[in-house]
C-alpha cells in the first residue's frame, strides 16, 4: 500500500485508532503490525508510524460488540442512589472497561434522567425511568447519534412533521408514544421521504 495524499491517510486508522476501537492493546497492534500478520494492502508503515486498513484490523481482530451494547447488556436494570450516583456509576463501569477504553473515558450527569460517558470515539448516555427521586434506575443505553423521525399526530399524510433527536433511544420513545393513537410515528428513511409542514428539533 502508498499513500499518497492526505485523504489516504483519513481511510487508515492508527494503531491508537484500532486499539480503541477493536479494545486490543497497543503493543498487539504494533506487534502484528512488524511481525506482518496484516499483508501489505493492509498496514503501512510512515515516519510517524504505522497506518492499518479497517478491512484488515477487522480480518485480524474481529470487530467486537459495540460498547452502547456491552454496558446495556451488563447495566439494563441496575440502579444506584442518587445522591452519590456519579461516584458510583463511574466506579461500576469504569471495573468492566478495557485498559484502553479506561484511559480516556468521562462521565458527566446531563440532568436526573440522563448520565452520559464520553470516550475518545463516542458517547453513550444512560437512561432513568426511576420516579421516586431517591434512584437512578438504567432503562436504556443509547449512543449519542443524531435520529430522524416523521411524525403525523393526527395520521394525515398532508400533516407530517419531520423531528430530531440526539439518540435513537430518544427517537423510539416518542415512537412508542404514538401507540393506541390516531397518529403516528417512523423512522426517517431514504426509500421514503415525507413532504413536512414543519420540524420540531
């Protein structure tokens, strides 16, 4: 593999890069890297070091479940009080986080349903559906991921509106609270696009 322009290098991922995401060490990276366990077409090497294919990472190492998934598979159902709830959440999923995963994670509380974690390649936020004010109890996961939706609230197809909402988590809620109504709610997709009268963002 050359490269040859700066739009090359953007398609390649550094060995940060597949150590993040794929969550093996550095060192593995590098390691398989000088031992050629990826093939030329694969990684490269540059005076700042070496540069590797998706397609090849994802050959060697296997993508791995998606980190929204993993934390909703290991917290769904758990709550925590409330009045040392970052404390304690930052404890229980900072002990089930890979090394590098670890290293550059932040968590922040958005407001008292909504706990946020940053990590170098992505946000996921952490639903409440407690009422009593003492708990925070997780019934969701959600990336932070732009979501679109049309809504029809009274199910004319002259009266769609198109919505925005920061998670799909978000986005199926008001889906789902168009049951038992006269109106209602999709996904936004490009086989089928809706003439709105408005937005609600």
């Amino acid at each position: 593999m050359e490269i040859t322009s700066i739009q090359d290098v953007s398609k390649l991922l550094s060995t940060a890069e597949v150590s993040e995401q794929f969550e093996i060490a550095t060192t593995n990276v590098f390691t398989a890297c000088i031992n050629h366990r990826l093939t030329e077409d694969e990684a490269v090497e540059t005076a700042v070091g070496w540069f590797i294919t998706r397609e090849g990472a994802e050959r060697l190492w296997k993508p791995r479940q998606r980190i929204e998934d993993f934390l909703q598979d290991k917290f769904m159902g758990q709550t925590w009080p409330r009045d040392n709830l970052l404390k304690l959440a930052t404890k229980e999923v900072r002990s089930v986080l890979t090394a590098e995963r670890k290293r550059k994670c932040r968590f922040e509380l958005l407001d008292k349903d909504r706990l946020q974690v940053e990590f170098k390649d992505k946000r996921v936020i952490f639903y409440n559906d407690s009422t009593d004010g003492h708990s925070f109890h997780v019934c969701g996961v959600s990336p932070v991921q732009e979501t679109t939706i049309y809504t029809s609230p009274r199910g004319r197809e002259d009266e769609v509106f198109r919505e925005s909402y920061s998670t799909p988590y978000e986005a199926q809620q008001r889906i789902d609270s168009f049951q038992d109504s006269e109106g209602w709610a999709k996904l936004a997709d490009e086989s089928q696009q809706y003439s709105t009268i408005g937005e609600k963002i």
